[in-house]
C-alpha cells in the first residue's frame, strides 16, 4: 500500500446533502429545521464523508475515460476495492455550525426557474487535508490526475450538477 498525503482547497461552495429517512413537513419553518439535519457535524466540527472524494474519483475516471490494466471498468473496481480513504474527513479551517448559510435558490431548467427548497452550505473558503492509502496496482499519477479532474469537473457534496464543490488540488504528495 502506498499513502499520499492530499489538500484541496475550495473553489465554489460546498452543499451539505446528508440522506435522511424522513421528508420534510410542508412550511418555511420545517423545510429550513430539515436542511439543518442534512449538515454533516459532530463534536469536533463539520466534516463531509470521505466516500465523497472516491465517487469523484471515480467519476473523473469515467468522465475522461482514463483506461488502467485496457479497462474503464476495471479502474474504477481497483479504486472502490483499493484506495483507502478516511471515513470523515474535517474541513480546514475548522469549522463548526455558526459557519454555515442557509440559502433558497432557484435554478433555471429550460426556461422556467424552479424553487430548490432550502440547502445549507458553506460559502467562504474551505478546504481540507486527508491521506489516501491505495494498492500497488493504482498508478499514483492515475490518481492524482483523477483527483485534479474530478475536482474540476465532478465536484464533491450536494448540487454537483449545478456547479457546486468543485475544488482545486494543493497538496499530493
């Protein structure tokens, strides 16, 4: 196994999307108590999971069709049996409730603007610092160039397909 270590630095904000079980109850006042539940935060602060960092590798590998052992497929199996990746990972600077904002947008789809309910994110720079651990099979510079694509054009967090979480990466080494 080998371990890098990896910071990333935020380039458009970050949107909380925890899953919940439940919907939320019709009203202002519930839709915004709900979109606080989806915030990711414990006793140390707010974090995001790190299955979050492979799915965007992931999806960078299928994006750009990066080919390792002849096979798209069979990259993507080695990074979701291989790379290691911390369960939480923490935002840096630490950040805790008070640092995030609470917004209601809309987003154009054709050309009506439809109302996406309440989200939480963090507007202000964010960033953060993890190792990856990953088998011998996964070439490092594969890796490196699925996280600096997939940050560019995959995104981490809710709301990818809008633009959101994108990030650029500082630090693999």
């Amino acid at each position: 196994m080998q371990k890098i270590h990896c910071e990333i630095k935020g380039l458009t904000p970050y949107y909380f999307n925890k899953y919940m079980d439940v919907k939320p109850e019709k009203g202002e006042k519930a839709e915004k108590e709900y979109a606080m539940k989806m915030v990711y935060c414990d006793g140390e602060g707010l974090y995001f999971p790190g299955i979050q960092i492979q799915g965007c590798i992931k999806s960078s590998l299928w994006l750009t069709q990066t080919k390792i052992e002849k096979s798209v497929k069979r990259g993507m199996d080695y990074v979701s049996a291989g790379l290691k990746i911390p369960e939480m990972i923490t935002f840096i600077p630490a950040m805790n409730i008070e640092d995030v904002e609470l917004v209601n947008e809309r987003v154009n789809i054709g050309h009506d603007q439809v109302r996406m309910g309440w989200r939480v994110r963090i507007s202000k720079d964010w960033g953060a610092e993890f190792d990856l651990m990953f088998v011998d099979v996964l070439p490092e510079k594969n890796i490196e160039e699925a996280l600096r694509n997939g940050g560019q054009f995959c995104g981490i967090g809710g709301r990818r397909n809008w633009q959101r979480g994108r990030f650029e990466v500082v630090k693999f080494e």
